[in-house]
C-alpha cells in the first residue's frame, strides 16, 4: 500500500498550519541576498522573534514579587532624581563661577595691563589662586621681530605652582585672530611646563610705552620685557626674561605631584584685546594682540568637590530611601500577606476566617473590608445552601411521610373491602371503606393543593399584589368563622398601638388597647391573604382549648424602614424588635412607611422558645411521631410565611404574656406623606384622644399606596375605589423604587 499523498501548499511564501514557530524548535532567518530588501518572510521572522524576547521579558519580569518591584522602582526614582539634581548643582554653579570669572577679566584687564611691573616685582610662586594668578601676554603685530626674526611675543605675568610648575594656555601665535574675536572671552586649554634652569642675562625686551589694551588706546606707561618661547609645545623650550633672569621651560618631570599637574592642566578663560599706543606724534597705533586669563583650576577643583559632595550624599540618600522603602512597602503589604493565608484558611474549609481590618480611606483597607463583605455573604449563603439543602431532605422525608400515610390508608381500605365483599353485611363495610378511602384521599388532595401553593409561590407565581385588600373586613370575617367553630371561645377585637420606651429596661413595644377597628385598605391579593388569616385562625381553633380566651388587633404604625428590606428579616423575635425600632423612629420622625400591623393572640400551651421559628417550616409539627389527629398537613404556616413575603411583609411568632403564643403579620400599606400633604380641606382629618386612629373628613386626600399611584379622593385605611389602585412607578417619591415583583419565598 501506499502512504497517501499530502496537498502541496498553493502558496510556498505562506507559512502551512505547522509552521508557527515554538520555543523548542524556532524558524531559523530565511537568508537574505546582500543588497536586496528584506521580503515578507524576513519581516515576520523578525517580528516574531521580538515578540518572543518581549514575551519572556515578561515572564521573567511577573516572577519577580510585587514588594521587590516597588523597592527597585523606589530607587530608581530615587537615583534619577539624585541624578538630575546633582547635575542641575554642577551646571548651576559652573555657569555662575564662569560668569564671574568672565566679569573679572572684563573689568579688571585695564587694572592688570597697566600695573604689570609691579605684579611681575611680586611673588607669584603661590599657585593659580593667588591674586597675581593673572595670565598676560603680548603678541605683536606691528613688525617688531625677536632675535629670530618672529613677530616677538612677550609674557609678562606667567603664575607659578609648586615644583615650579607653570600652565600655559594654547593660544594662537604670531598675533593672528582668525579664530576668536576681540573683546569675547574664550576658553583655551593649556598644558603643564616646569621651569628647570634660570640664566643670568642682560637682555632687555623691548617694551611698549604709554601702551593700553583695548581699542580706546589710551596712554600709559606700562612697560615689560621678555623672550618669546614655544608657547606650551610639547618638548619644546620657551624663555622669558623679566630684567636680566631668563628662565626656560620644558616638559615636567616625574617627581611632580598629580595635583600639581592636574591644577596647571586646567583650561583657561582668555579675554583677547587690542593692543593700541600713541607714537610720537600722538596718533593711535595698533601695536598687537593682548591676551589676559585666568585659570579655571579653582573652578574646576570646586566643581569636583562639589561633585563628589553630591554623589557622597546622593549614596547615603539611596541607601537610606531603599532602606526605608522597603520598610514602609513591606509594612504596607503585610495586610496582604495576612489575606493570603486567611485565603488559604478559607480554602481549606474555616469560612469563619476574616481579612483583618484596616483604615477604609487606604487602598489595603477597602480592599479588606470589600473582601470580608463578600466573605460574610458567601459564609452566609453557603450556610444557607447547607441549611436549604437540609430543608429539602426534610421536606422530601415528610413529603413522602404525609403522601404515605392516606395512600396507605386507600390501599388497606381497598383491600379490606376485596375481601369482604363476599361475606355477609358486605354492603355496609363496603360503605365505611369507601367513607375512609374518601377521608384519606381528602387529605391527600390537601396535601397536593398546599405542596403546589408552596412551589407556585416559591416561583413567584400564583399571586397579585397589585389589588385592593379590605383588611379588616378580611380579618372580621376570619373571627366569625372562628367564633362559628367555637361558640364557647371569647373573642376580643383590639386596637394596636405603639407604646413609647420608658427607660432602658422598658424599650417600646406594641400594645393592644381597646377599641373599635377602622377599615384598613392595602395594596395585595385579597385571596392570599385571607388564606394567611384562615391558616392562623385555623391554628387557634386546632391547638388550643375551645374555652380559651383570644384576640385580634388591627393596626396602622408608621416605620422608618423599606418594605424590601422588611421582607427579607426573618421570622424572629429580634426582626420584630427592629421594626419596632424603626417604627418609634417613624412616629417621631414621620418618615419611612404606613404598615398595617396584624396580632393574633392566644393563651393556649403555646410554642417552646427553641421551637417558635420553626412553625414556619414546611411540615414541622411538635409531634415527633406526626399524628394528624386534629388534622391539617403542617403546612399552614409556611404558606402563611410565603404569602405574606410575597407582600414585602413580615410576619413571626413570640410568646404571650401569661402563656399562649401571639401571630403578628405586618403589612405596607403607603408611604408617609409630608405634612403638607397630610393636612385636609376645610373639613381636616381629626385624631382621637388615646392614640386611636381617627377618620378622615370629606374632601381629605387619600394617601398613595407604595403599590399605587397618585393619591385619589377618599377616606384613608377606608374602602377605596378598585379603579384608582394601580401599578404605577413611584420613584423619586421618597426614595422609593418602582413597584417590585413579588420575591420568591
């Protein structure tokens, strides 16, 4: 057999899908003839090649740790920064020192040129910065010749260093100016000499008289004298002759200090002038070129100082920033290291774990509070899954338990009557198996209707809160019913207030007064909730004795808190206790919202403490064994629970004074109107004595529902029309949100 056949590449120059290049095997550079430009082979090999260097740059750069970063970031700005300062010093004061220098030359050339005897009589042995440091030279250009017949060049004024060393600066010769310009300070560089015989002569140089630099020419008598020399050229001699001494010049020697020669190297500032005096008969002559300098030695050797000062300074600033940057990175990233091992707690199962705090206005500190936030939301939904997962197996377990026990019943039934059927008095049997198969499947079809209440509800379905509720007729309704089941039972109707605290051992609380109810109106399904009414009623009847006493009060009490927020708080006596808290803030204050506030309360056996948050659980009943004796499927309540939520309401359970147990639901009813808007017409809403809720009069504008729109006219907690309850957006009236769906229970 034969391998198949690979398609050729149509297009050779493309690269084939393997042709990519990898780290272990890289595409070597197509070859490239001299002369000709790169093609498009080349230029991608090149481009991938720097992607490459560029990729591993950064990988070897993102294994560096973060505090390293900072610090070596630290000192590089700290080295630039020194940097640039030093240098910003240097030239700051070279260019001042240079420009005294230049002045100096300017204004006291005059000075110098007319008193050159008497500073050539002076010691000039004490180096360049002594104050016959001054450099003179005379180059003439008027004809007059030396001995060789040059144009004569005289240096009167040459200052000398130790070792007798001199520095003598490179200038042009013969007097030609083509490469400065009279009157212009230049810099010259010079070049060390040693003086290493002195002669005794008699010669004289010839002097000029009267002579004056500048172009002004005025007169003078400053005479000198001299030889002309070599001007600094290597290995060559020069001689100069003040009176009878001449003194040659030539390369230093090795015993010569380093200062010494460093000091007579140092470039010079020259001042070129020039040279004009009067002949015989008064007229001005240009005689020559006069060169007048002084050595930038001291400049320079304060420069260096000054240098060396700043890098001395500039090593201890850097040695104490990165000292001090890594200190203060290592102490700012210390929260960080705490975070990843509570990470690394967390990760290992202790949710309980949290992010130290730190100050919130730092970067490190919102970090950690943001962290521990979303830390406590996932412990708390994590808690919450283990707690719904629970549930759901508990409710599984007693789903089956309570579906078991009536389709159970209906097979024993069946059977029994199969067997029965043909012995005598089969009729009458067959009459109460049937009586029991229809009890069971009764209480079964119950069953059913409430497990899909609770999932219908759970998926928020199944209600509509955008209705008119007549609470207290709802409620009036539920207590003849239940007066109906037990006439021997004394029934009580009350009002509900809000009495104030006394003092810290008596906070505020909600107290049931005597009086007659006025109608309350509420946004909500009617029906819903007159099964919440029904379930609670239907409590009373089953688990307490038919002689004892029991009320129902009927409230409306503002809150300082949103509904949202009310719906979510669970079925505790501490949720209770917080809206009883913003319920004393919304009096004082006439803020928040109007609930419409429910109790139902009994003096029966009552509920255990530990046991009173869990009459809201799907299938919980007291009874370990479930006995149904007196009925019901234990899910009244937790229908009750999911209803009154889907209202953004609340509702819990707390035990009664004296024994018994008190159901209390809290509905919202409407947002509280300002003052302004509160007050009526002519005939104003007036309030009764005692705390009592009053009617409003005629003409009162009714007050707009949290589910409603705009207040229309009608009396407020009265029956309102069914038309003027909507569903309308109610943002930007106090705060509010628009109307929101109902939550899942």
């Amino acid at each position: 057999m034969t391998s198949p056949r690979q398609s050729p590449n149509p297009n050779p120059s493309a690269p084939g899908p393997d042709s990519r290049p990898t780290p272990a095997a890289p595409i070597p550079a197509p070859a490239t003839a001299p002369g000709v430009a790169p093609g498009p082979d080349a230029v991608r090999y090149a481009k991938e090649r720097h992607e490459r260097k560029r990729n591993l740059f950064l990988r070897h750069l993102d294994r560096v740790s973060l505090s390293s970063k900072l610090v070596v970031c630290t000192i590089v700005v700290l080295l630039v920064g020194v940097t640039v300062i030093s240098f910003s010093i240097r030239t700051l004061v070279g260019n001042y020192m240079l420009e005294k220098t230049d002045t100096q030359l300017r204004v006291q050339s005059q000075l110098v040129f007319n008193n050159i005897d008497l500073l050539t009589k002076n010691d000039n042995s004490s180096g360049l910065n002594s104050p016959n440091s001054y450099f003179l030279q005379l180059q003439y250009t008027d004809g007059t010749k030396d001995a060789d017949g040059n144009p004569l060049t005289v240096t009167p004024l040459l200052p000398q260093l130790r070792d007798n060393i001199v520095s003598m600066p490179v200038l042009p010769t013969d007097g030609d100016t083509s490469g400065i310009t009279l009157g212009q300070v230049f810099t010259a560089p010079a070049v060390a000499k040693q003086i290493i015989q002195v002669q005794s002569e008699t010669t004289q140089s010839p002097a000029p008289d009267g002579a004056t630099p500048g172009d002004s020419g005025t007169g003078g008598n400053g005479s000198s004298s001299g030889q002309s020399g070599s001007n600094g050229t290597d290995g060559g001699e020069s001689s100069q002759s003040s009176s009878s001494v001449t003194k040659v010049l030539a390369n230093p020697r090795g015993n010569v200090s380093h200062a010494t020669l460093a000091s007579a190297s140092a470039p010079w500032r020259i001042l070129p002038l020039q040279w004009t005096a009067k002949d015989a008969n008064g007229n001005e002559k240009v005689r020559g070129v006069l060169y007048i300098g002084l050595s930038l030695s001291d400049q320079m050797d304060t420069l260096n100082t000054l240098t060396r000062y700043c890098v001395v300074v500039g090593i201890a600033v850097l040695l104490l920033g990165g000292s001090l940057s890594t200190l203060i990175i290592q102490q700012t990233l210390a929260p960080l290291k705490r975070m990843e091992k509570t990470a690394a707690k967390i990760a290992a199962g202790d949710l309980s774990q949290r992010i130290p705090s730190a100050p919130e206005n730092t970067e490190v500190g919102s970090l950690a509070a943001s962290l521990n936030t979303m830390l406590s939301r996932i412990e708390s939904s994590f808690h919450e899954q283990e707690e719904t997962t629970n549930k759901m197996k508990r409710f599984v377990s007693d789903a089956s338990h309570e579906l078991r026990t009536p389709l159970a019943a209906i097979h024993g039934y069946a059977e029994l009557y199969k067997m029965q059927r043909d012995m005598p008095g089969a009729l009458e049997r067959a009459d109460e198996s049937i009586e029991h198969i229809e009890k069971s499947s009764q209480r079964m079809t119950v069953l059913v209707e409430d497990l899909l209440s609770l999932a219908r509800l759970d998926e928020g379905r199944g209600i509509d809160v955008t209705g008119t509720v007549h609470l207290s007729s709802l409620v009036t309704d539920a207590v003849d019913d239940l007066h109906a089941l037990d006439p021997e039972r004394v029934i009580t109707r009350k009002i509900i207030q809000l009495e104030p605290a006394r003092d810290l051992n008596h906070p505020a609380s909600l107290k049931a007064v005597d009086g007659d109810w006025t109608k309350v109106v509420l946004p909500g399904d009617a029906s819903r909730l007159r099964q919440v009414v029904t379930n609670i009623v239907g409590n009373i009847h089953r688990y307490t004795p038919t002689d004892s006493p029991a009320e129902s009060a009927i409230g409306v009490i503002p809150a300082a808190i949103d509904p949202r927020q009310l719906g979510r708080m669970p079925s505790t006596d501490a949720s209770l206790r917080r809206f009883i808290d913003a319920a004393e803030v919304g009096a004082s204050m006439q803020t928040g919202y109007r609930y419409a506030v429910l109790q139902f309360i009994d003096h029966g056996p009552g509920v255990p403490d530990a046991s009173r948050s869990q009459i809201f659980e799907r299938f919980y009943t007291a009874d370990p064994s479930r006995a149904r004796q007196k009925g019901g499927t234990g899910l009244g309540m937790a229908i009750a629970q999911s209803v009154v939520r889907a209202h953004h309401g609340f509702i819990c359970a707390t035990a009664t004074d004296g024994g018994g147990l008190t159901l209390t639901v809290v509905l919202p009813v409407e947002p509280v109107q300002p003052a302004a808007v509160q007050q009526g017409t002519a005939g104003g809403s007036k309030e009764s004595k005692g705390g009592k809720t009053g009617r409003t009069g005629k003409g009162a504008k009714q007050k707009g529902s949290w589910f409603s729109g705009p207040p229309s006219e009608a009396k407020p907690h009265e029956e309102a029309p069914a038309q003027s309850v909507q569903p309308v957006d109610t943002a930007g009236r106090d705060g509010l949100a628009t109307q929101p769906t109902p939550p899942k229970a």
